[in-house]
C-alpha cells in the first residue's frame, strides 16, 4: 500500500517508530484491510476465539460487505489450481521446503523421500502451525502415495528426539525456540515412539534429517525445479486442488479464499 497512507492512518512517522514489530505488522493488516471494499474478519482459530472478533462483528459500520471470495491483496489464484501455482501464490516457507527436498536429492534420496521433504511443512506454510504433521498429511494424503503422507505425519514428533544411529541429534534450534527445558506434550512422545517401531520409520527419519536449520543465502531452490518430481508422484486433480470433491478439498479451498466470512 501507499507509504503515505499508511502513514496518516498510523498517525504519523513518529507514532510508527514507536511501535513494536508486531504492532506495526497488526497496523498494516488493518489499514490494509481499510482500505478493501469489503471487511475482513480473521477466523477464531486467529484471534481469541471471537472475544475481540465479535466485537468486529458487532459494532462494524455497515457500510461494507464482508469479504466473500477473492481477496484482492491475495494473488489471483487459477480455476484450477495446481500444487505449484499454491507454492507461488499462496504459501510461505517455500524456500525451506525446497532447500529441504534440495539437501534430500543431493544426498541421493529415492525421488519419493525428496517429495516428502518437499511437503513436509505445507501446513506451516499454508494452513495452520500447531500438529502441523498432521495437517501436512492429511492435506496431501489422496495424492501422494500411503507412506509420503506417513512420513509427513511423524515427522513432526520425530523431530524432537535424537537418533544418534543415523545421525540426527535434537535440533540446536528447539533450544533457542523452546528453552532448554522443554518437554513435547505426551501424546508427541506417544508419536514418536509408534513411528520409531514402524516399517516406515526411515522415511519420517529421513524427512528430519533433511529438515533444513538453517538457510543457506548462498543457494535458492526453486519449486519449478521438482517438477518432475511432482510430475512423478503428485496426483494432481484434474478439477484443481480444492475443486476435486476428495474429503481434504475444503483444506485447500481456504488457502484459496482463507479471509471468507464463511
Ligand atoms: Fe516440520
Ligand atoms: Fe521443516
């Protein structure tokens, strides 16, 4: 949007630089949002369960309608949308999801581990962080053969415990983003030590042990280079992702329209 607006609607530089990142970040959805021609509500899942949203909801000055449909700030999404056109046009982490599936071919993988690596964080991306396996799976299951969508699944509470046999050691990372002294919830633990004595193990191991820390500025994978791949062992619908009918269409229905009132 246009700095000067932003500006006035902020009330001014210096109201601006005394703002924390994450109110200026909150400043600029909202005067986005302004200025559409429609009103956006964030889903509850966003906020705290509708205390502040009703009052959204409520109070608003109907002079607006809410948003239904495309959402102009949004990249315009195709009829029927591919997986990669969702890499271009609607997920972040993609270059952690590439780098990933990039260390995974480099390393010699089968071209469905690389695949793996290459979706294993498309709920973070796209959909929603918290059990973000299981998400991922679920997502992409109708599509990907039955262990892709496994490995994407247990990944999740792999991550969290070492594996000094193959090589993975607890993420560096986890310490900085949790503390020292956490703990995964119980049930990750009970994850992790299903997916430890399965047939699939390797596959959901594999995926950590790619699972990139940190990115290397010096290398830019590219979605467009796992076409191929994709090509090899993603079902792509022909109706397009969220218009297919399968019983996750409506997972990717909202990352088309993810501001629809309803
Ligand atoms: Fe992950
Ligand atoms: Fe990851």
């Amino acid at each position: 949007m246009d700095r000067r607006k932003f500006l006035a609607a902020v009330g001014g530089a210096s109201a601006l630089a005394a703002m924390s990142a994450s109110e200026k970040a909150d400043a600029l959805e909202l005067a986005m949002s302004e200025e559409l021609d429609k009103i956006v509500v964030k889903p509850g899942i966003c906020t705290t369960y509708g205390r502040e949203g009703e009052e959204i909801v409520k109070g608003v000055k109907r002079d607006k309608y809410f948003m239904m449909g495309e959402d102009p700030r949004l990249p315009k999404m195709s009829e029927k949308p591919t997986l990669i056109e969702f890499y271009k046009k609607r997920l972040g982490s993609v270059q952690h999801m590439c780098q990933s599936a990039r260390l995974a071919r480099k390393n010699g993988l089968p071209e469905k581990i690389v695949l793996a690596c290459l979706l294993h964080d498309i709920s973070v991306g796209g959909l929603i962080r918290m059990d973000h396996g299981y998400w991922g799976s679920q997502m992409v299951a109708p599509y990907v053969d039955e262990e892709i969508a496994w490995a994407i699944k247990y990944h999740q509470a792999l991550r969290f415990y070492p594996d000094e046999e193959v090589g993975y050691e607890y993420p560096e990372a986890y310490i900085r983003y949790f503390g020292p002294d956490f703990k995964p919830e119980p049930y990750v633990a009970e994850a992790a030590e299903y997916a430890r004595n399965h047939k699939w193990y390797m596959t959901a191991r594999q995926i950590t042990i790619n699972d990139i820390y940190s990115f290397d500025p010096n290398v830019t994978a590219e979605i467009d280079d796992f076409e191929d791949i994709i090509g090899r062992h993603f079902k792509q619908p022909e109706e397009g992702l969220g218009f297919d009918n399968s019983p996750v269409a409506h997972m990717w229905r909202t990352m088309i329209y993810p501001n629809n009132f309803l």
